[in-house]
C-alpha cells in the first residue's frame, strides 16, 4: 500500500531540537538524539538542520528503493495531529510548532508522515532549566525561520489559517 496524495495541505505538531538558532534532530527517551536512524544505516552522513530558505523533503535512508513517506516504513516528516495543552519537553533544546504537510501523506493513529514540510509558527513554551538561554534559543529558531512565535491558543488559530487541521 502506498501514500496517498491529499488536496489540502495538512497541518500538525511536532517537536525539535533547536540549537544555533536551526531545527534538527529528535527525541528519544527524553534526550536529544541527532538522528538515530540515519546512524544505523549510513555512519558517516552528517545531521543537517531544516533549511531556512525552502521546503523540505522527505527521503528514505533505509535504501529500501522506495519515495519517502512509504506506509511500511517510518520514513517522511512526521508530525501529530493534536498539541497537547503542556507540550512535553524533554530536554532544553525541545522546541514545539506547527508544520505545513504536503505531497503523499501517510495518516497513522495520532498524526502523519509527510513528502514535503515546511515549519509555520513556533509555540512560546520555554524550557524551565534552560538557565543559560533564557529562552533565547526561541526567539533565535523563530528569527532564523522568519516565522512567529505565538502563545498556544494564537498557534493554533494561526496553523488552521494554512491548512487542514485534523484533531
């Protein structure tokens, strides 16, 4: 089975680590992990933050031949459907915001994986321990990107203004 292409754009949350002011990288068991798939199977391929200057696609590093998002596969930008009211952060580089998908999509349970994405908007949640910052990192993500940095409620009205919100 195969992803689908959708119409509309969709819209959805999704969290990074920000460090120098660029998206990049996940989270695993509540730490910031560049990039774990791409480790396993290709060592020497460096972590690139999220371009700036255009959207992002989606690859598969798996060399399974395939175009990324593939439903048996967890290639593609992921993204939730729902912001939770207090956003998880797990380590002090998270960050959280919104997220334009298009192309094929992958639907899933709680949320999608997307061909292509761009980031929208960032949610003004800050880090607790992130004493050294002081929130900086946010503001630094959100310049960088050119993109607003809203309390919740304005994100999510804000998000819905660019495409589907699915919740």
């Amino acid at each position: 089975m195969s992803a689908e292409p959708v119409a509309e754009p969709l819209v959805g949350f999704r969290r990074w680590g920000a460090r120098r002011g660029l998206y990049s990288g996940i989270f695993v068991a509540g730490k910031f992990v560049p990039n774990p798939a791409l480790g396993m199977v290709a060592p020497r391929v460096m972590q690139m933050p999220w371009p700036t200057d255009y959207d992002r696609e989606a690859k598969c590093f798996a060399l399974r031949g395939h175009d990324a998002p593939f439903r048996d596969c967890n290639c593609g930008w992921a993204a939730y459907y729902e912001l939770a009211m207090q956003p998880e952060l797990p380590a002090i580089e998270c960050v959280w915001g919104a997220v334009v998908a298009w192309g094929r999509i992958v639907e899933c349970e709680t949320g999608f994986r997307s061909e292509f994405a761009r980031p929208l908007a960032l949610l003004d949640h800050r880090h607790p321990d992130d004493i050294r910052e002081r929130g900086r990192r946010l503001d630094n993500a959100a310049e960088a990107y050119a993109i607003p940095l809203l309390a919740r409620e304005e994100l999510l009205a804000y998000a819905a203004w660019h495409g589907e919100v699915r919740a």
